[in-house]
C-alpha cells in the first residue's frame, strides 16, 4: 500500500512538472532595439535582403525614427516590419489518433505555422522605441522597455541617435496653493 503511494506520488509530480513551462524574459527581443541603435542602414541591408527576420525589424526601426544618420521612410519601414513578421514557412507534426472499436489507429499530419518573429514580439520592440522617441520617463514608458533600469539605460544613448527624440521634462509642478471653502 505504501509503496502504490509512493508511486502514485511520483507520477503525479512527473505530470506536473511535465506540464510546466518556464516563461522566459517577455522583452528579451528588446536586443533587436540594441542592434537598430548600434548599427547603420547599410550594415543591416545585406542581412535584411537575404531574409533574416531580426535584421529586417533592426531596419525597420532605422527607418522608422531615422536613427545614426539615415533618412526617415515610413513606406520601407512598413514594409520592413510585414517581412519581419510574415509566415516562413510550415513545420509538420505528426498526431496518432486512436482507433475506435477495434479499428486501426491511423497517422495524421498537421502542419504548423512557423514565424521567426511574430507580431507581438515586433510590436513590443516598437514600443520601447516609441516610448523613447518621446521621452516617457513614466510607468507606460518604464514598462515598454521592460523595467526602469532598461528604460534609463537605453534612453541617453537614443538621445545620441535619433534626431527627433524628445528629451524628457525634469522640471518640477508647481505647488498648489490650498483652497479655503
């Protein structure tokens, strides 16, 4: 009897952690902002036309906010980004379904759809550059990038780069003077 528990406790605990998943960093894709501001246009072109997804986000952003000197063009960097983020292809599994009744089980393939980058990974890179471009020393923009720290560590060297990033505004709100009802 004590050895079934034993047991049964080692295949529940198998299960469990079986189904568990580590959730990783949701802004580690802020390194393709890192490469947009540590790299010129003409650097990423080559990569981005032989179709790797990061370099075509990287060139996306240069494009957008018109970062280390290059242009500003909106139309490329719409482009860009849809390129990015488009499907690349399938990646077959393969699902064994049970026969029922005394049939023979069968095989079916289900393709997958296969992205090296997807939206909410490009949009989150985005984020964080606008809410650098605009300077938001606030919780949105702390949280854009991921935390504080990152926010403050990027920002002064986006300063450096984009020709039309807002610096932020330190000045401190006058003091309201108390109303006597």
């Amino acid at each position: 009897m004590q050895r079934l528990k034993i047991l049964s406790l080692v295949g529940l605990a198998t299960l469990i952690a079986g189904c568990a998943t580590l959730a990783g960093d949701p802004h580690a894709d802020l390194d393709i902002l890192e490469t947009a501001m540590t790299s010129r246009a003409e650097d990423l072109q080559p990569q981005a036309d032989g179709g790797v997804a990061r370099a075509q986000l990287a060139l996306a952003v240069v494009y957008k906010y018109g970062l280390n000197g290059t242009s500003k063009n909106l139309p490329a960097s719409f482009r860009l980004r849809q390129k990015a983020t488009a499907q690349r292809g399938y990646t077959p599994i393969t699902q064994y379904i049970a026969g029922l009744n005394g049939a023979p089980g069968r095989t079916a393939i289900i393709n997958i759809a296969r992205f090296d980058l997807t939206e909410p990974q490009a949009s989150r890179v985005f984020f964080c550059a606008e809410a650098l471009e605009k300077g938001q020393m606030t919780a949105s923009g702390f949280s854009a990038c991921g935390s504080e720290q990152r926010f403050r560590d990027l920002h002064p060297r986006w300063l450096a780069i984009s020709p039309s990033a807002k610096r932020p505004d330190f000045k401190p709100k006058p003091a309201r003077k108390p109303t006597i009802a």
